[in-house]
C-alpha cells in the first residue's frame, strides 16, 4: 500500500491569465497537500503571470523555454527527463500543444498521460486539431470541462480513450461580493454610485466578439444613458477594439482597465455581467462573475448553457446579436428586482455545482485511479 504522496506534474503552453492557466494555482489552494505533491511546467517564457501565485504556495514550476509552437513541439526529450528527475507518477497536461508534448514525454518516461480539453474539436484550426489528435491514443484519460466539450469528443477523438467530465469551478469563498468593497472600483474609476454598470473579463481575441460586446454597450447606453461600461483584460486585438470604441462614441463611459491580478474589486462594481463570444468551453470569467453575484447575459455557446438557466440565474441569447444582447441586459437593469433574483441564483448555482473545492477533489480521484491503472497494467 502506498505511503508517499503520489507526484503530479502538471503541463502547460503558457502561464499567462488565461481561463485554464488561472485554475492552476486556484485548485492548488484547495490541494491535499498531504496525499499529493504537485509540480508545473510551461513553455512560453514571456506568459508566466501564473507563476508567482504558484511558487508562493511552494511548489517548483519549470520553463521549458520556447519561441514557438515549433520549438514546443521539439521538447518532449526536455520534459521526459524533466518528469524522470521530479520522479513523477502522473502527468496532466492541458491545452493540445502541451498536451502533444505531453503524451511524448510520458511514453519516453513511462508516465501515464491525463489531458484537459477546454474547448471543443470544432474549434481549433485544422492542423491543432489534427496534430492533437494524431497523439490522442498516447494517453490515459481525458477530462473535459463540460457536456458540451465531451460530446465533441467522442464526436473526433478515439474513442478508447476514457472520457470524463470534470466541470470547472472557483473559490466561492474568495470570489464572495459580501468580502469586497463594492464602491471602491466606481470612486477610483469615477463612476457615480447609483449609475448601473455592465462589464466583462476577458482576453481580446476574435472568439470573445468583443465588437458585438462594444455595439452592445453603445445600444445599452442609448437606453440607459448615465450607464458605465468596464472591459477587465488585454490582448491582441487591443487597438482594433480601442479604434471601434471611438467608433461607437462611448466616451467616459467606457472604462479599460486592463490586466488585473485581482478581479474581485471590478466584479463587484458590476450590475451586470456581459459576454458575447462565439464560442466557449466553461468560462472561468462567467463562473467568478455568477460567484460575485452579478446578473448575467452571455451568448449561448459551448458549455455555458450548463452553467446558465435562461430567466433563472441569468440570461441567454444567440451568438453574432449584439442587439438582442442588449435588449436583455437593458431590461435587467430596468428591472432591479428580477436582476437581483438572478444573481442571487447565480451564486447558488456556483456553490451547489461549480465550486473549485469539489473540482479539485475530482482530479485527485483521477490522479489516484489513472496511477493505480498504469502502473497495475505496467
């Protein structure tokens, strides 16, 4: 029977502040530090925002220093002795480049291979999808963060290869609107106190449709004028976006507030919570937002039909309609009381199906069954 704990390695492209590279520390926290030692690897020097928050809870991260998806590509030798010397009895890696790596690297060093798929098949290029899947068999299980990123699966992928669903979630403790000062973030950024405000999370690339996000908000403000708008985050379509917000003549009341370590403050400014991607797996972002309590409308895409009851805990509307978007968040605002019902049903949701306590407790039944499996069969 064994003793030790059991030594997870987790892999990654980047530490930067994306939705899967933040859950890493985040379930680190809810870790048990007695049965299980963890350690982290990524690739992508110049996106290691992630790796303070991790260090600080005192465990190592390794950079396999890349340039490019290429280079990632060439480092399976790297980190198959990098798993060799940290001894590792189980790798989970995430994301289809580091998971390619992965696979090579745990067959070079005899270590079982779990992989998390964030989004769907569907939406990755060509050549990540197939290159992804030409190494799916070279792994053990696969978790997939919703129903939705499962079927899609099963749809591409062997099907082999045991596929579970492992919903994401968030520290609803810490992401709890009753712990953050909800006036700070209007005074510092010179909202009034009973304008209504609708803001976003998110990195500026094309699947966020952050455009249709911007129509919306110029509709909303049209409708509502002493509303205020907050876009949290950065990306590459930064200037783009800042040219169309000239565009659409919001002015003051359009608020960039860039990348933020801390979210929580901005969250809890918020009336509503506005999303209008194209497609999605589960959004961290969405699941803060519900846990914060802020009233929802987000395009139905990918999993967050899974999250968010349409007229329950939020509102649904389809993707590519920045005008019924807004039709709905501004009834949300014109109606208090049914905004509030939602929210408060929005954090229920969170703390009954989505917390970050019960997703780590699901890898670390995973990390048990797959080592005991592989090294049984081995």
């Amino acid at each position: 029977m064994r003793t030790e704990p059991l030594r997870v390695f987790q892999l990654i492209k980047s530490l930067g502040r994306g939705g899967a590279e933040m859950l890493l520390p985040e379930t680190l926290r809810h870790a048990d530090r007695e049965r299980f030692t963890y350690q982290y690897g990524y690739f992508l020097p110049w996106k290691d925002a992630m790796v303070a928050s991790l260090e600080s809870q005192g465990v190592d991260v390794a950079c396999f220093s890349a340039r490019s998806n290429a280079s990632i590509l060439l480092s399976a030798n790297r980190v198959a002795e990098h798993l060799r010397r940290a001894r590792a009895d189980v790798l989970h890696c995430h994301l289809p480049i580091a998971g390619v790596v992965g696979r090579l690297a745990g067959r070079l060093a005899g270590v079982p291979v779990i992989y998390t798929e964030h989004n769907m098949q569907e939406r990755y290029n060509l050549f990540t999808r197939r290159l992804n899947l030409s190494t799916w068999r070279l792994q053990e299980r696969v978790l997939a963060v919703s129903q939705d990123v499962a079927s899609s699966i099963r749809t591409h992928a062997d099907s082999r290869i045991p596929v579970d669903v492992v919903l994401n979630g968030v520290d609803v403790d810490r992401f709890d609107r009753r712990t953050v000062d909800t006036t700070a973030i209007r005074r510092e950024l010179g909202i009034p106190p009973e304008a209504p405000v609708v803001g976003s999370v998110a990195v500026f690339r094309v699947q966020k449709r952050l455009h249709d996000w911007l129509h919306a908000a110029r509709a909303l403000r049209e409708r509502h004028p002493a509303s205020h708008f907050i876009l949290v985050g950065d990306g590459p379509l930064r200037e783009e976006l800042h040219a169309s917000a000239a565009a659409v003549a919001l002015g003051d009341s359009l608020h960039w507030v860039g990348l933020q370590q801390d979210v929580r403050p901005y969250l809890a400014a918020m009336d509503v919570y506005l999303m209008s991607s194209m497609f999605e797996g589960l959004p961290i972002a969405l699941l803060e937002a519900m846990s914060m309590q802020c009233a929802v409308v987000a395009t139905a895409v990918g999993g967050i039909p899974e999250v968010v009851r349409d007229g329950e805990n939020g509102f649904l509307v389809a993707p590519g309609q920045p005008d019924e978007l807004a039709r709905v968040a501004s009834d949300l605002l014109a109606t208090p009381e049914v905004a509030n019902r939602c929210a408060a049903a929005a954090r229920r949701t969170v703390e009954d199906h989505f917390s970050v306590r019960r997703m780590t407790r699901q890898l670390e039944a995973t990390y048990l069954d797959v080592a005991k499996r592989y090294h049984n069969g081995h």
